[in-house]
C-alpha cells in the first residue's frame, strides 16, 4: 500500500529503489531500518557520501548546536562565521600538511556542479575546447560532466550532442597498451585529427567504472605527460577521495600534484549537499560571478564539512581504512574469488569490487543480497560488477558479517 504513491507520482527515472525496494526509515552508523523493522547492513553508504556513516554523532551534534542558534543556513557567496570556519580549518588540517596550495571555489552542490566549473576554468585558462578523459570513467550525468562519462545509459539521456571531448583506451583494456605513448602520439602526429586539450580529467579509482585501480607509477606518469604537453590536470575526487582509498585525496598515495581537484559526497559529512573545486592559484582567472549558483552558501553543510574532517582527524580515519582495507581485501581473495573462475578481484582502501563477468547474474547477486540484509551496489561494464563501499567508520565484526552475506548469497545465486 505505502508504494502505490511513488508509483503514482514519482518519475521512471528513480533506479536504487527498482533493487532496494523497501520503505526505509532508519540509520545509525552502517545499518538501516525498514518501516517493517527489518535491519539492513550498509554497504553502499549513499554511493559515497555517507564515508562517515549514518547519523554520525560527532558531525549531528556541531549540526544541531548549529541549527538550534539560529545561525546563517543560507548566504549565496556572502561572508559567515560558518565559511571562515571551514576555510581556516581545511588551510590547516587539509592543505598546509600535504604543501599544497589551492584556491577553493564553493560551487553549486553536487559533483556534477564542481565538474562543470573545473571544465569551464580549465577552458578560460588554456582557451581550448577540447578535455581528454578515459574509457570507462564517471564524472557526472550535467552535460558538460556528461560529456566525459562513458557508459552508453548514461549518454543516451543527453538529448544533444556531446562534443568536444576526447575518450582515451585506459590502460587495463588491452594487454600491453601504453595510454602515455598513445596520448602522445595523439598530440605529436600531425595526421591525427586530434586537437590538444585544455585539460586531462581522471578519476585515481574508476569507481562506476568497475573499480579500476591505477597504479602510482600511471598517476605519476599523467602528471608527467600533462605537464610536459601544457595541459591541466584535473583529479575527480567526487567518490573516490575524502579518505575512501586511505588518504584524503585520493591521489596522495602518488605523490603527485594535480592543477584541479573535484571534491563533493562525502566532503558534506553529513551526507549534506556540498562540493568544491580546488584550483592552483594562478588559474583563478574567474570574473566576479562568472560562474555562480544559489546553493554555493550552503553554511550547514560547512560546518557539517568540518566537523566531519574534524572526525576523519581525531578517530585516524585514513590508518583505519588502510587497516579494514586488509581485512577486506584477505576476505574476498580467501572466500569469494575460489567461487568462480570467472571472479576478478579489484579495491583499494575500502572501496572493493568483484567482478563477475555477468550482469544478470550481478543483479540477482545484489537483489538476493537485499533480501538477506545487505545494500551492495553494482558498477562497471554490463553492470558486472559487485560494489563494496561500507562507511569507513564499520566495526570490524558488521565488516565480517557484511561479507559473510555476501559469501553466503554468491554461493547460492546462478
């Protein structure tokens, strides 16, 4: 009965709930209740904005006091408390530890608004049209994020045509394929037909892309070639970064310097809307309100940032993923990979995929799983890959148990 009103009014569009398809109610750290009671272990964590759990305590409480004061909520890009708060707070703790040095620009508040304005300052900077990205990556469903996103589904919404962007083979497609020498050779043959960009835009992990890892030695490389060729660098740290893979940016791991990073999901802490573009300081090169939007002075989720990176800092996030990342990583090769030769086993951090060379059987995978008590996404080509992104928050024992679900459901779906 409670159903018949989203099916009534709400748009075809919704997808999560075609597979999570009960009333949900409740959420505490990394479990979710139905209307009914029935308890559901979170490994999905709000497709990465949730790194910190559901109704984190630390973060609720800055929230509440907040709210219960009276403070600015909303300011478009005026001055507040809330905004000084975070600005000093992020120079000190995020920025000044790892020597870099970057403009912050608070866009609208979805990873899809930092894209856009990381695309559009990375085309006023270098005055060309064209951004090179990679097969298989995500990084947004705008047009101009569009534009970059690969899988067809997603492209095939657009209405228009999608241009001046340029997909690059990832190096995990072909055995041998050098991306490097081929993005070169691009820029170096004159019969190529292949303008040079204003920016190479990548994710370090294709998260919807399958959970692709690259390796340090690739990221350094980019760098390299991106320097080298006077093109920017742009990290899109939507999903990936905020400590999901064991560092907060992402890219750290490489030692490596990007000229943009994109940052929204879990940098709202709360699960609060709120998204970032970081830029090296000689790119800012913006008009006053050249780009803007209504929702860039989102001062609740500020300090909900805040206190969320405050959190990340005092409970040692970053060695406590790397430390639940062994766990994981041990428990999947131990228990999952022997359960077909077809399994392929992908992650960092705690962000793992198990690919299973079979959409269909993926789906019922994750659909069995629900109904056994745990929320496990799917990714990647033909949606063939099992996504696991539990809060980075888990104890060990639901981390465990959450496996062993998964365990128990691959071993009796076909």
């Amino acid at each position: 009965m409670g159903k018949r009103i989203f099916n009534k009014y709400e748009s075809n569009v919704r997808s999560y709930c075609r597979v999570f398809d009960e009333i949900l109610d409740y959420a505490k750290g990394s479990i979710i209740k139905d209307i009914k009671g029935k308890e559901y272990i979170d490994f999905f964590c709000g497709a990465g904005a949730l790194n910190y759990g559901h109704n984190n305590n630390y973060i609720k409480r800055e929230v509440m006091n907040y709210l219960r004061e009276d403070r600015i909520v909303h300011s478009l890009d005026m001055y507040t408390k809330a905004k000084l708060d975070f600005l000093e707070f992020f120079e000190e703790k995020i920025l000044i530890p790892r020597k870099f040095k970057y403009k912050i620009q608070f866009t609208g508040p979805t990873g899809t608004n930092a894209v856009e304005a990381s695309l559009k300052l990375a085309r006023k900077v270098k005055q060309r049209n064209s951004i090179w990205c990679l097969m298989g990556c995500f990084h947004g469903m705008s047009l101009g994020a569009l534009s970059l996103t690969s899988d067809s589904s997603s492209r095939g919404g657009a209405g228009v045509p999608l241009e001046n962007v340029v997909h690059i083979p990832a190096p995990y497609m072909f055995d041998g394929f050098d991306t490097i020498k081929y993005m070169q050779t691009l820029l170096d043959d004159d019969h190529s037909g292949i303008e040079k960009p204003a920016a190479f835009i990548m994710e370090t992990v294709q998260a919807e892309g399958g959970v692709h890892v690259f390796d340090d030695k690739f990221l350094k490389d980019v760098e390299t070639f991106c320097n080298e060729n006077d093109i920017l660098l742009i990290i899109d740290d939507v999903q990936v970064g905020n400590a999901r893979c064991g560092t907060f940016f992402s890219s750290e791991r490489a030692k490596i310097n990007p000229d943009i990073v994109v940052l929204s999901k879990s940098i709202g802490g709360f699960g609060m809307p709120f998204a970032l573009t970081l830029f090296k300081p000689e790119l800012d090169i913006w008009e006053p309100g050249e780009h803007n939007g209504t929702f860039r002075g989102n001062n609740l989720a500020m300090v909900a940032s805040k206190a969320g990176l405050e959190f990340m800092i005092n409970e040692n996030i970053e060695n406590e993923v790397k430390r639940k990342s062994a766990i994981v990583k041990s428990y999947l090769e131990k228990y999952i990979k022997p359960l077909s030769k077809d399994y392929e086993i992908r992650g960092i951090g705690l962000i793992w995929g198990i690919e299973t060379n079979n959409g269909k059987l993926a789906e019922k995978i994750s659909i069995n799983a629900f109904k056994k008590g745990l929320i496990v996404e799917r990714a990647g080509r033909d949606n063939s890959v099992i996504k696991l992104m539990p809060a980075l928050t888990i104890d060990d024992d639901l981390l465990v148990k959450g496996l062993d679900i998964l365990k128990d459901v691959m071993e009796k779906t076909k």
